[in-house]
C-alpha cells in the first residue's frame, strides 16, 4: 500500500493505521509518569506482558515481513526515551531484588537491543527502508543521547548489573539463556557505541552528547570498559562466544582516533594544539592575501569577453571576468575549455559501510583521551593475547558467529594496537629517561611477549590468504585494514630487532624470514601498488605506507643477508611440454599419467633461487607505480611531514637510486612538482621537508632541460605515459636489441612395432600418423618433393649416360645433391618442430645439412639415391595413402610411434662397459652366446717376441716391403678372428673352469690357508722392516729388487702350479658360502707382483708378497708385453718405478674399458 505511487499534494499513509493503534496501545499500557510525581515512573498493570507483545510485534511484522513499520511507531511513540529508560533506572534504584522488576528490567533490555541495532543503507533495501530509515536513524541518536545523558544516569551500569548473575555461573554449567544475556548486554553496548550522527542528516541537539568522547566517558564511569577488559582476559577460559562482540565493541571504541595524539603527554599537548592553531591561522591568512590579489571590483557584474592572440595568429574568445585577473587566470581558463572529461564507467553499486568506517579521524577532548588511554595500556597488558588469538581461530575455522565485516574489524583493530604498543613504549622510554636524568642504559627493556599473539606463523598465514582473496574479489576497503595490519606487524618486527633483548631480536629475525622468503608476498605488494585507480584516500595512503615500509625493510635485510634465499612460486611447463611431446609422437597416452609424475610436477612449481633486491626494486620502476604515487602527492596541501617524506623518498628512488628519471618526465608531473614550490598553492614552506622537496624537484627539471637537449624526441613524449621500449630509447638513444632464443629440436620418435621390418611397412606407419593427425597436406608435400626430385635426377643421368657414351674415357661426376625445399612457412616450421615428419623424411631417404638442428635448417636429397629408388618410395607412399588406416584399436599407426629415449646411446655404452654378461644360469648350457671371460693374455716371451718384430718392421724400409693383395688380407683377418675364438674358448674351458671347481678337498684347503698364513706374516714383517729402516733402503734395494723381481717372475711359472690348483679349489667352496665378490686368484701368475706401484712405495724388494692383485695375468686383457731385464738395461727411462693402474672389477673381474 505504501509503495504505490501517489499523486502530488495528497498525503501518503507511511504506516497502516491499524499496526499504528496497536502498537500505541501498548506503549500507554506500558506505563507512565504519575500526576502526582511527575518524576516517578509508574508501571502498568501488565507491564511485562506489554513489554513481550511489543517484542513479537517487532519480530512477527517488521523481521517477517522485511519493514520498519513497528519500529517507526515505537519511535514515534518516545518508548525508549519515555519509558524503557525510566523502568531501568527504577529498577536500578529500588527493584533490585524484586524477580519480577528484575525480569521487566531484562524485557526492556531485549527491546533495546533490536531498537538501537545499527541501520545500513545496502543494495537489498525496499521503499519501505528507505522511508523509515532517515527518521530511524535520527530516533537512535536520540536514544543515545537519552543513555548517555549527565545527571547520574546508570543505565549502562544497569545494563551490566543484569547480565552479572550469569557471568557468575562457570562456563561449563551455563546455560542457553545466561549465553542469551550475556549476548544482549554486549550487544546493547556496541549498539550504543556504534551510533553516531549522520553527517547527511541535520543535526538536533548537542552533537558534543553524542560524540566518541561522551561514550568514552560514559562508558568508563559506569564500569562498561572494566567489564569488557575482564571478559576480554578471560577469553577462551570463561568466555568461548563473545569474542566476536568484544572485537565489535573495541573497534568502534578505536575507530578513527589517532595513536600519536592518544599517547602525547599534557604538554606536548597543549602545544601541538598551540603549533596547529598558529598552522591553521596562517592558512588563512594566506588564502586571504591570495584572494585580495585578484579580489572582485564593485563593477564585477557586468559580463566579459576577451581575445587572445596566439603565436600563429589566430584569436582565441575567453568569457568571463576570471579572465581579467592575470595572465595565469586567462591561461586556466582555456585549458579548462580545452580540457577532455572522460566519461567514468557506471560503477557497480556498493553497500554503503558508514559504521565501519575506519577512515575518518575523530577528535577526542582531554578527558576522555585520558580515559582510553588508560583502557589501551591495560588491555594490551593483560586482554591483547586471548582475545586476538580467540577471534583468529575462530575466523580460520568460519565459525557461525563471524560475519564478512568482521575480518575487517579484526585486521584493522589488530594493526591499530600494535602501533599503540609501538608508541606507548616510546612514550614510557622518554618518561623513563628524563626520570633518570638522561641515562637510557638504566632501563630495563619490556618484551614484546604482550603482543605475541600476532606474530605467528598461524596469522602470517591468515593475513597472506585474506590480503590475496581481498585482492582477488576487488574488496578494496578490507584490503584497507589488511594492509594497515601488515603494515603495523613489520614496523613492530623492525623495532624487537634493534631491541635489547636477545631473544626479541631472534624473534624478529625469524619474522623477516618467514616474511621475506615467500615472493608471492614480495609480487602482492608490487600488485597492490601498481593497481590502484580510483579508491579512496584512506586506501591510496594504506599502500604507500606498506611500500614504503616493506621496501626499506627488504633492503635493510638484503644487505644484512647476503645469501638471501627465497621461495619462488611458478608454474610448471611440464603438463604443455607434455602436450607437445604427445602431439608430436601422434597421440597422448593418457594412462602414462602417474602419481609420481604429478608429484614432481607440484615439486616443480615451489624452487627456491637467491634474491637480488636491485631487480625487485626495478619492478616498482614502472608508470603504473609512479601514477600511484603522483596521486598520493596530489593531495600534498593535507598530508603531514611523513606522508610528503614517504612520496619523497619514493621519487628519489626513481630518478636517483634506479636512475629511472625518464618516468617522471610526463608534463603533469613536472605541473605538480613545479606548483608544489613555486605556487600557485604551494606546499607549507614551514614543514621538515620541504627543503628536500625543493632540491628533488630542482634536480629533475634540471635532468629534464638536460635531456631534451639529447632527445629532442622526448618533447612529444612529455604528452604521453611511458612504456619499456620508449623508456629506453630515451634513456640510452635507441631501441633495445633483443635475441631471441633459439628453439629445440621435438624429441626424435622411433617406430614401435616389431612386424615393420620393411621401409614399405614403415613408410606405412608415419603416413598414417600424419593422415590421421590432420596433416595430409604434408604427405602431399613429400610426394611432390619425391617426384620432382626423381625427375631431375632422371634427367641428370640420361645426360650422364649420353656424355659417357660420347667419351669413355672421361671422369665421372657424382650425382648432384637436390635440396628440399618448402613451400611456405607452415611447411619449413613442420620441418622443424614435427617429429613425425621428420621420421617420414629420414624412412624416404632425405638427409639434413650441418650438425646444428636449428629452425631453417636444410634437408636435401642424397646423390646415393637413383632416380629408380625415389620413383619406388614414391611408389610405396601411394600405395599407403590407397587403403584406409584405423583410427582406433592397436592398429593404429599413432600408437605405433614412441619418442626415443634420448638417453638410450649413453645407456649402451655403459652396458659395454660395466656390465658382464655371465650366461645363462640355466643347466644344459654347455656353449654359451659369446665368451665369458676377457681375452686370454698371451704368454711373456711371445709377447716380447712380437714386440722385436713389430721394431724390426719398423726400421725395415717402406721401398722393400712388397704389397699384398686383397685375398692375403682378407685371409689374415680370418685366421686373426679364429685365432682370438680359440683363445676365449679356452679360457672358459682351461683358465677358469676345471672339473675340481665343483670338488671339496680338505687338506688341499688348509695346504691353502697354511700357505697364506705364512704369507701374511711375511709381508708384515717386511713393511716392519721397511718403515723402521726408512726410505734410504728402500733407494739402495730398488735396482737390485727390480732384477730380483724379473728373475723370480721367470721361476715361479712352473713351481706355482701346486698353489694355483689349491687356491681355485678353495676359492670355488669359498663363492658358494660369500656372496660379497671376493676376487679369485687363479692364474700361474698370482704368486708375482708388479715391481713398481705399490710395493715399491712401500720399500719392498725382492722378497716381497707373492700376491700382487694388480698384476694378476687372469685379471687383465689385452696386456703390453714386457721386455726382458737385460735388453732394457741400457734404456734410462726403464729406471723409473711405474706404478700399476688399479683395473675395476664387477663380480669378481677386472672389466677395462677401451680407453684405458
């Protein structure tokens, strides 16, 4: 009814007459002042049932039916000022221990908590709340006024008084309903906080009555802010559930009020009250004298028209006496004509947030600055740590109770204590050390334990997740408080690490680490910056202030670390490589997806790399930056010396640190700079700072007046934002040159299948492939390539035949090599980046040119390749191309493809080398596939022998030597390969193998062991001898040792026979009982050792171990001969010990690769 549209001049019914009556009815029923006793309130006689109708009225027909009717009338009706307060007072004087006063004292209370709820104007409000809300909202400062309101009022005294018996009951045996008014108590006191007069509404009464100072007062003279200091250290303990609504309280008790002017002493005060009226005064006064410059005449009403001559001679019409004034008014006046006003996008309608806005500065008087000052100082003492850590626990896990608004408040009250703990320990170290005389070293330093509970790990974390959520969803105003918070948490950690305390300063330390090591943080903050448009000024100063902050930090602990590391977070390529890969072998495999595999792609993504503070600087180096910061100073007439210090050090950075001074050349920054000194409206010259800035700004028209001089281009720039490439060119004089990297090569694909074993069937393969990827059309290709190719070479060798024919005697003239070429760029990046054909090339004969697989490289046609043989590759693509290829199923010809292995080559040769194929370890297998065993060493004096002979050829000369034909070579060869057979034969059935490897005989083995023993000893006693004689012996029996050595290698052929036999009976019985690889002597050779090495080393001679392992013959292949002693004496060389190379051993023998 109400929303229907009415017609003008005709009153409009804002709330049904009937609801109207009713509601009035109860109010009267409710009770009054008596004639008598005008200022006794007199209950009626059903007090407390009107009471409760009033409540369901306001729940079954505002709350159902989403209006404000009720509300209106009770408003209209004074039931709050004019009865619900008189009733509490009552109570609160006589009817204390009267049950039923004390349930109507609680009914009033449930109807004030509902009638001073706060009211929001949002997107989801009807005709009918936009009706009442104005009146409502006028009504609730009314009912503030009439709570706070002087003269011995105790109504938040009562309010408190009700909830105390439940308090009093321990949390475990509470029940529903001590929970239900505890609530309503809480509530009624942030109700009261939270009104404030709106700005948008006229004001009635005394504003001062309702101010944040009165309801400071107020509430620490009636106990509310004791109340809330108890239950706040008692978070968690005696209170789980009204940690949200102590947050509430607390933030609109905070809200807005300066912590610098909270803790100044009376004082400093008083005479910063005295600086900032003296400030104020001369703001005027200049004003004043600027407008008297060009102050209006008695005849400034009569119009005006004036023109403007320019340089090129045309007029301009300028309109208006402003343009009488001076020249600068005349100029302004056509730039604003000339001005363009872009058209603003239509901005999404946002809920207004008028109660929770922090951004606004309260003004307190002294008394109440008094008053919260001594509440801050206690709650960070004993309520900082429960309830913070309470109200973030419950935050992470979503609890019901918190809403959206309340992570805001959370943030910005936690940043807001810590700078009061910030200043109030500056604050107590200048009281302390002007009670000292001046002697700081005479205080003990306090921890920073008060405040501990933020500065955790647990709330890095929730701040990180909310800054990049707020971030993400564009919530500018909770990314407002996010960053004051960061911002006060880094301030704080810079303090505890220049603390006297050393457990403070590890703490910080540990701080900056967590802080600093994630880039995601350092890329959040770049982010912030760099995206600022047109939020408010509250939000604009928030990101400065983080900049400024977190880069000064960074840099101090950069340079304090340097092997700063830091956790840097990218995406992995493998899943696109992958994709590629897949692509190029014809089709994905889907099932080779793994566990592990996307496990060492998550791995991938986190890495760690050393930070280079220089480089993350140069990231704040960019127009988005700088137009962030130009806005920031716009406002420089408002801002304070650290705020104007905070711009400034920021443009000094830019044009001085990061010589990027090219960025500030934009010609309403040089407009700015230049107002900011020389006016109009210049900045204060009284401030600290402005002498800084006068220098700055000097220094950069300076750079600039230098520059034009080098780049007259950047006359037309100074019009325009600056991009990276236009940076540089300006700043060096000319473009960046840029390499671009080279591709790699796809990975080559082999064919699979074990039945195409003819190029025909191979041929076949890649064809399909390509066919059923889509890439017909390079088949196509290839078969064109073919036949011109075969065409060409046909012509080539009829003229060879025919030249031939004319002149048999003339040379011929290999075939011409064609080169493939492409015939677009689709093609010739095929060439390159297809694996598939790239294998259909090499199956066709094509090869390519040059050892470099680069993009353009080129593949030609080999001259091996005939004319016949292309018309037969050609021959057999068609014949593929004629019958269809299946696309499903393990026919097909993609799954027939793999990508090779690239490290299958290095794999092999390893194989060859490391690896010893033992047989088959089935029975039966008499003649195994290849030789077990290395070449069987030849025999010392064939050895020798050979060697004279091989001398002896060389000094023959080459004209006697009569040349050999092919048969004698070839016949040679052959008698060479079965000579080497038979010598690896009998190595496996003579040198290692023996009918008595299988047998056990006893007293061959402890013959054996005897004989070890005996050894053993022996060699003991000679390294005894030797380090006790020392190395002067060892000189003197070496030549002697040398001769004793060959000639015992000569004897001991034939008398260590006996021992050989022994040791490989016991050496068989001893493999079978260990498995560790024990290494075999088994040649008629062990028993002697090498003369050099070793044995020399140790100043051995001539009786020295027969067991020398290097110089075992069964242990090695293909070994020099040595020439005997007498026909090497003469050679001086021969003198010299060489030491014996230790060969590898595998299972027990010595493998020597080829290089060795």
């Amino acid at each position: 009814m109400d929303e229907e549209v009415v017609a003008v001049g005709h009153d409009v019914q804002v709330v049904d007459p009937d609801v109207r009556n009713y509601v009035y009815g109860l109010v009267t029923a409710l009770g009054g002042f008596n004639g008598e006793d005008a200022d006794r309130y007199v209950l009626g006689d059903d007090a407390l049932a009107c009471l409760r109708d009033i409540k369901r009225w306001l729940k079954l027909y505002d709350e159902k039916n989403n209006r404000m009717d009720v509300a209106r009338c009770l408003g209209e009706a004074n039931v709050v000022s004019g009865d619900l307060l008189p009733i509490l007072t009552l109570w609160w004087g006589t009817g204390q221990k009267s049950k039923h006063m004390t349930r109507i004292a609680l009914a009033c209370l449930e109807l004030l908590v509902p009638l001073t709820w706060p009211l929001e104007i949002h997107s989801q409000m009807t005709v009918n709340h936009h009706r009442h809300t104005p009146y409502l909202l006028q009504a609730q400062v009314q009912h503030k006024r009439g709570i706070l309101k002087a003269g011995g009022s105790n109504l938040l005294r009562a309010a408190v008084r009700i909830a105390l018996p439940s308090m009093a009951v321990p949390r475990s045996e509470r029940e529903s309903r001590d929970e239900g008014i505890l609530k309503l108590m809480l509530y009624f006191l942030r109700n009261v906080a939270i009104i404030s007069p709106n700005s948008r509404l006229a004001a009635e009464g005394d504003e001062e009555e309702t101010s944040r100072s009165s309801t400071i007062n107020a509430f620490h003279q009636q106990d509310a802010l004791a109340l809330i200091l108890t239950m706040c250290s008692n978070v968690g303990d005696d209170f789980n559930l009204q940690d949200i609504v102590l947050l509430e309280i607390l933030f609109h008790l905070v809200k807005g009020v300066d912590v610098e002017k909270l803790f100044k002493d009376e004082e400093q005060a008083g005479t910063d009250y005295a600086s900032d009226l003296a400030s104020i005064l001369n703001k005027e006064k200049m004003a004043r004298r600027e407008y008297q410059k060009t102050a209006p005449t008695r005849h400034s009403r009569f119009g005006t028209m004036i023109w403007v001559k320019r340089d090129n001679g045309k007029m301009s019409t300028v309109s208006g006496q402003r343009s009488l004034r001076d020249d600068q008014q005349t100029f302004e006046k056509m730039d604003q004509s000339k001005k363009w006003n872009k058209p603003k996008p239509r901005r999404k309608q946002q809920d207004s947030t008028q109660n929770n806005n922090f951004n606004m500065p309260v003004h307190l008087n002294r008394e109440a600055t008094e008053h919260l000052r001594t509440f801050v100082e206690e709650f960070l003492d004993s309520g900082f740590n429960p309830l913070f850590t309470h109200v973030r626990k419950a935050i992470e896990r979503e609890a019901e109770r918190v809403l959206d608004i309340n992570t805001r408040q959370f943030f910005y009250t936690v940043g807001w204590f810590l700078e009061a703990e910030r200043v109030r320990r500056a604050r107590q170290t200048r009281r302390r050390t002007a009670q000292n005389s001046g002697k700081a070293k005479n205080i003990e330093p306090d921890s920073y334990g008060l405040v501990a509970g933020v500065l955790n790990q647990e709330t890095f974390i929730t701040l990180n997740r909310s800054m990049q959520s707020s971030l993400d969803n564009k919530e500018w105003e909770d990314l407002n408080a996010q960053m004051r918070c960061f911002t006060q948490i880094l301030l704080t950690v810079q303090e505890m690490a220049v603390s006297p305390l050393e457990d403070d300063q590890e703490i910080a330390e540990n701080i900056q680490n967590r802080i600093f090591y994630e880039e995601t943080t350092h890329d959040r903050i770049l982010a912030i910056v760099r995206g600022y448009k047109d939020q408010s000024f509250g939000y604009l100063d928030s990101c400065t202030e983080l900049a400024h902050v977190f880069l000064r930090m960074l840099e101090r602990y950069s340079k304090d670390n340097a092997d700063m590391q830091i956790r840097s977070r990218r995406k992995a390529k493998r899943k696109q490589k992958k994709a590629d890969n897949a692509e190029a072998e014809g089709a994905p495999n889907d099932e080779q997806d793994s566990e592990a595999e996307e496990m060492e792609d998550a791995a991938q993504v986190t890495k760690e790399r050393n930070f280079d503070f220089k480089r993350f600087a140069a990231k704040f180096c960019n127009q988005a930056c700088v137009d962030t910061f130009i806005a920031f100073t716009g406002y420089y007439k408002e801002l304070n010396s650290e705020q104007l210090k905070r711009a400034h050090r920021y443009f000094y950075r830019i044009a001085f640190k990061q010589e990027m001074t090219v960025l500030l050349f934009r010609m309403d920054i040089i407009a700015l700079f230049n107002r900011m000194i020389k006016g109009p409206e210049p900045m204060d010259s009284t401030k600290s700072v402005y002498k800084e800035w006068e220098e700055l700004v000097r220094q950069i028209i300076r750079r600039l007046i230098k520059k034009l001089d080098q780049r007259p281009a950047l006359i037309t720039e100074l019009l325009f934002s600056k991009i990276n490439s236009t940076v540089y060119y300006l700043e060096y004089g000319h473009e960046k040159q840029t390499i671009s990297a080279s591709k790699r090569p796809p990975a080559e694909v082999v064919i699979t299948s074990t039945e195409a074993t003819t190029r025909e069937s191979q041929l076949r393969i890649v064809v399909g492939a390509l066919v059923l990827d889509g890439r017909a059309d390079l088949v196509k290709w290839i078969k064109d390539v073919l036949d011109s190719a075969a065409d060409e070479r046909e012509v080539w060798e009829i003229q060879e035949e025919t030249r031939l024919l004319e002149d048999p005697e003339i040379t011929t003239i290999p075939n011409p090599m064609i080169t493939v070429k492409s015939k677009d760029d689709f093609v010739q990046n095929a060439m390159f980046s297809n694996a598939t054909l790239r294998l259909f090339m090499k199956i066709a004969g094509f090869e390519r040119l040059g050892v470099e697989d680069v993009l353009g490289a080129a593949w030609i046609v080999p001259s091996s390749l005939k004319s016949e043989d292309l018309r037969n590759t050609l021959a057999e693509i068609k014949k593929s191309l004629e019958t269809p290829f299946p696309s499903d199923g393990d026919d097909d010809p993609r799954k027939q493809l793999q990508k090779k292995d690239r490290g299958s080559g290095r794999g092999e040769a390893l194989q060859g080398t490391l690896d010893v194929n033992f047989g088959s370890e089935s029975e039966g297998e008499d003649v195994p596939e290849g030789p077990l065993f290395p070449a069987n060493p030849r025999s010392k004096a064939s050895a020798l022998d050979e060697l004279k002979k091989k001398r002896k050829k060389k000094t023959k000369p080459s004209a006697e030597r009569d040349p050999l034909d092919e048969g004698t070579l070839e016949a040679r060869r052959e008698a060479r390969l079965a000579n080497s057979l038979s010598r690896q034969a009998k190595i496996k059935s003579d040198l290692f193998i023996h009918a008595s490897d299988e047998e056990s005989d006893a007293e061959a083995d402890k013959e054996f062991f005897r004989l070890e023993e005996e050894r053993r000893k022996k060699q003991a006693a000679e390294v005894k001898k030797a380090l006790l004689t020392g190395p002067g012996h060892s000189e003197k029996t070496k030549g002697k040792g040398k001769k004793a050595a060959a000639r015992k290698r000569v004897s001991d052929t034939g008398a260590g026979t006996d021992s050989k036999r022994q040791r490989r009976g016991s050496a068989s019985s001893d493999v079978q009982s260990d498995a560790d690889g024990d290494i075999l002597m088994a040649d008629d050779a062990g028993s002697s050792h090498s003369p050099g090495g070793i044995d020399e080393l140790l100043g051995l001679g001539e009786d020295d171990d027969d067991l020398a392992f290097d110089d075992d013959l069964a242990f090695s292949r293909d070994r020099p001969s040595k020439p005997e002693v007498s026909d090497q004496a003469s050679d001086p060389e021969e003198d010299a010990p060489v030491a014996s190379t230790r060969r590898r051993m595998r299972g027990g023998f010595v493998i020597e690769s080829d290089s060795e």
